[in-house]
C-alpha cells in the first residue's frame, strides 16, 4: 500500500499527469520535442519517487528512461 497525502503521493500524481500529457501529444502527433520533454519530466518524478520509497525497480526503470529521453533530446 502506497502513502497517502505525503510527498511521494503528490509527486506520483504529478508525474502521472505530466506522463499522460506526453502521451496525449504523442498521439495527436503534435511536438516530438514536447513529447519528450513531459515523458522526461514524468520518469524524473517517478524517479524520485523511487528513490524515495527506495524502490530499486523504479529506479532502474526510471534512471533508464532519462537517459534514453536526453539522448533523444541531444
């Protein structure tokens, strides 16, 4: 079970939200550049949320997906 109303919870939230947005702008084909910057703020707060639970899954996951998102960027 996941904390509630603590840090972890409102920053889960937010990076879900900038996460779906990416999603959204990917599907109506509108910015790559856009795309890729909400996906990365979007695993950058899941990161921390992993570092946070210390969730080696998460981190992983999520550390992978930055670099991969400031390669596409450079």
């Amino acid at each position: 079970m996941t904390p509630k109303q603590g840090l972890s919870w409102y920053v889960k939230w937010i990076a879900s939200f900038f996460l779906i947005a990416a999603m959204v702008v990917r599907s109506i084909d509108a910015s790559n550049f856009l795309d890729i910057v909400l996906s990365l703020v979007g695993v950058a707060g899941w990161f921390w949320v992993g570092w946070l639970w210390k969730d080696r899954a998460l981190l992983v996951l999520n550390s992978l997906a930055i670099f991969i998102l400031l390669a596409g960027i450079l």
